[in-house]
C-alpha cells in the first residue's frame, strides 16, 4: 500500500473515498483516530489515504484532477434583493 495523498480534513478524505470507490479503487484512510485528540485544530500530515499498489498512480492521477476542477461558468446561483442564499 502506499500514501497517495493527505486530506485536509475528515470532509475532504470521505469525499475522496467515496469519488476512489466509483472508480473500483479501495482506499483507506488513516489517523482518523489521532483527530479526537486534538479537537478542532489543524494540523497537518495526520490524515492520509492509502490503495495498493497497482492502483496509486491511477488514484494520484483521480485526485489531482479533482484538484484542478474549477466551477462552471455561470453556476452561481441569482441573488436577488433582500434574498439570503444559504
């Protein structure tokens, strides 16, 4: 197995997972656990995901697109006066 990447936080490593296992990757996640004990704050290089071998360049390849996505023009939602958009 190997590291393939550090997720900033549990949000973005559950969302990779999931985008890894619509591909047919299987990836696991570690220090999910070291996260209780330090509550809220942030700090780097505890998480990180791991696959096997044969798929980590694939997996890299998967996330450094998902890396590199940007919105689609004119996804913004219409703000109009005196309308709060949650």
């Amino acid at each position: 197995m190997q590291r393939i990447y550090e997720p900033q936080d549990m949000l973005e490593a559950q969302l990779l997972i999931g985008m890894l296992a619509s591909e047919g990757i299987e990836a696991h996640l570690t220090g999910r656990d070291l996260l209780g004990a330090i509550g809220e704050l942030p700090v780097g290089g505890l998480l990180g995901l791991l696959v096997d071998n044969p798929q980590a360049a694939q997996a890299r390849e998967l996330i450094a697109t998902y890396n590199a996505a940007q919105p689609l023009p004119g996804d913004e939602p219409q703000a109009e006066s005196g309308t709060l958009l949650c």
